[in-house]
C-alpha cells in the first residue's frame, strides 16, 4: 500500500559510499518499502515506496538505514507506532550476519529483499488479525468501539462479510470526531450502527457484549497507549464484566514501560468547544491515555491472540 505523506515533508538526505552518490532508489526502488507516518490517519505506520521521498543518498554502511529511521522519527516525536515501526524496521532489514561479508551489490539485494518482505509482513498484518478475532464474535452480539482504527474496521468488515450478525455501538470521539468517521464507513457495510456521546459509555454498557479497541501502542507491561478515552472506557467495562480486546499489528510493540498516565511523551492537539473560553481556564489537551493490563482480556495481533502477560515475552523475540 503506497500512500503519500499528510505533511507533505519532502527529504534530502546525505551520505558516502566510496565516495560514490547513490540515490535512494538504488538502495530501496520503487518496489521496496519504507515505514513512516501519515498525519492523516489514525496513527498507525503506511508503508510508503521509496520513489514518494525525494532523497539523494551517500551510503557509509547500514549505519545509514538508522539515520534514516532517526530522519522519520523525528517528523512526529509523540508517535509511538511511528518509533515501534521504525525501530523493527531497522532490525529486521538488517538482521542479518552476510551483510558483514558481502559485495555491495549482494548487500544492496539482500536489504531491499528484506525490506520487501517486511513490507510485505506489515500489509498482511490486519487481515491475519481479522481472521483471528472472528471466533471471539457470536451472533447477536453488540460491540462498542472507540476511535478510528482501520485495524478494528477490518474486523467488523469480515465479520459481516462472514454472516455474522452484530451491531456496533459507536463513541463520538470529541473533539476529532473519530467515531463520526467510523460510523459512516460502518454505514458503507450495511452493519447496524448506534452513535453516543462519550459521556454517555456507562449508560450503555448494560447493552454491550464486547469492547473492541485499537491501539496507537502496545508496551511492555500488556497495556496499551490510545486514543484518550480508552482508559475510562476499559475502566466502566471491567467493572461490570465486559471483556475488552484489542487489535493491533505486532509493529505497533514498543519498548516502552508507562508507570502512570503522566509517564508518556506528551500528545497534544487543539480542543474547540465552540463557544469561547475565558483566557484563565486550562484546558487538557492530552489527545491519548494509558490503558494498563489489568483493564484488557485479549490482543489481537498478527502474532496471535494474546493475553497482556504475554506482550514482554513477544516484545523480546521482537527485538532480539
């Protein structure tokens, strides 16, 4: 899936190789894949050919791939899908002891086959994890969703495709409106939809039988980092014994270990409450929170489906 970045960045990158320039493409060609971020999604890692960058490369060794990784960091620093997906990127391009004996042709072959093939992995990965979840999902059950994932899209999708009759109670998502945009593309499915207002989640829980999130990040304790209102969205449902599952791609593992909801980068995006508000009140801008293990029954992953104790040990077969 090619897709072109939100922001429009456009890159100059430099390196040596022999004293030789090399464009990117010579490294990675229109046919190779590089992970980065696109703003205009729901947080989640697009895979991009490298014909959409405007790069031109001197490439030292594979140090270089890093410095390309650090390069599409640092165009969303509070992105935690973005760092996980270049972190795995970089290892599993480069994990590899024949790159340390190679010509540089054979070299240059052996990264654009692997980055291929994560390329290849990544696109995979949603539809594996739709087909996975089905067997959590009976017929006549009602399901609340929050947020915009395109990965809890894909589970509902073949969930209809494969007979299953459901119904999908769906938050606002203020002030993004997210479940505005989820309900519509439900609507497109012919799935029976309901919008709330996201005060009105408690209200309802009575009629829910399943709690299906998506995630920006899965991190080492099992928890996960999402859209703000997940939290207290897990908080109501274990209270009342609703299980809650989660669905995110195995890219989305980040070595990162939140003690509380304070020990995140900070996320901030702009609150209209349309009407104005006095220049003395704070507003909270926090546009994600910390949901911890203890809140979450099962992840859906590409891995398999998993219990959140079990998140440390993939994360170290991930990272190896």
């Amino acid at each position: 899936m090619c897709m072109n970045l939100g922001c429009g960045v456009q890159l100059i990158g430099m390196w040596k190789l022999n004293s030789k320039m090399l464009k990117l493409s010579q490294l990675i060609p229109h046919y190779g894949w590089f992970p980065c971020y696109n703003t205009k999604s729901d947080g989640k890692i697009e895979l991009l050919s490298a014909n959409h960058f405007h790069l031109v490369c001197c490439l030292n060794n594979v140090a270089s791939l890093s410095s390309l990784c650090l390069l599409c960091q640092s165009w969303d620093t509070t992105s935690i899908s973005l760092t996980a997906g270049c972190d795995l990127f970089m290892l599993y391009v480069t994990r590899t002891s024949a790159l340390e004996y190679e010509d540089f042709n054979s070299a240059k072959s052996r990264l654009i086959e692997r980055a291929e093939k994560f390329g290849e992995i990544s696109c995979k990965a949603r539809r594996i994890i739709a087909m996975l979840s089905q067997d959590f999902f009976f017929d006549g059950c009602t399901i609340l969703v929050h947020g915009f994932s395109r990965v809890v899209l894909e589970v509902l999708k073949t969930a209809a495709e494969n007979k299953k009759h459901f119904r999908v109670l769906c938050t606002e998502g203020r002030p993004d409106r997210t479940g505005l945009r989820f309900s519509n593309e439900l609507a497109k499915l012919d799935v029976p939809v309901k919008l709330l207002i996201d005060s009105a989640v408690a209200y309802t829980m009575d009629e829910v039988d399943v709690v299906l999130f998506g995630a920006d990040g899965v991190v080492e304790s099992g928890g996960i980092i999402n859209m703000m209102g997940t939290f207290q969205i897990a908080l109501v449902a274990h209270s009342m014994n609703k299980p809650v599952y989660v669905a995110a791609e195995s890219y989305k593992f980040a070595r990162h270990y939140p003690l509380d909801q304070k020990d995140m980068s900070p996320a901030r995006r702009p609150i209209d409450f349309g009407v104005p508000i006095p220049s003395k009140v704070e507003v909270e801008t926090s546009a994600r929170d910390y949901t911890p293990p203890q809140y979450l029954t099962l992840l859906f992953t590409d891995l398999g489906v998993l219990t959140p104790s079990v998140i440390s040990d993939e994360l170290i077969q991930l990272y190896l």
